[in-house]
C-alpha cells in the first residue's frame, strides 16, 4: 500500500525555486549580451548572414 512521504520543508522548497530561478536568470543574462554584442557588432561567437533583399528570392509554386 502506498504511504506518503515526509512533508519538504520551507526552507528546502526555496532553496530548489532559487536554484531553479537562478538558471534561468543566468541563460536569460546570457542571452541578452549576445544580443547586445551582435546590435554593437562586436560579436565573435555568433555568426550570421546579412541579406538585403529579402522579398526578391521568394519562390513561388504556382505554375503560370
């Protein structure tokens, strides 16, 4: 028969939301300064190809 756990106490259920929110927090940081060094372009890690005609190359599946 199935017998319930012992109850988590307050203080260990904030320490796992903190460290749970605190990897969030760290790859939203992390995300924001690549953004950062790619709009300064000073980006090194990040590579991307800059098109200026972007509604030229559309393809089409209509027949006419």
């Amino acid at each position: 028969m199935a017998v319930p756990k012992k109850r988590t106490s307050k203080s260990k259920k904030k320490i796992r939301k903190n460290v749970w929110l605190n990897k969030t927090n760290k790859i939203a940081l992390k995300a924001l300064s690549l953004a950062k060094s790619i709009l300064t372009n000073r980006s090194k890690s990040f590579y991307y190809g800059i098109n200026n005609e972007l509604g030229s190359k559309s393809i089409s599946n209509n027949k006419e």
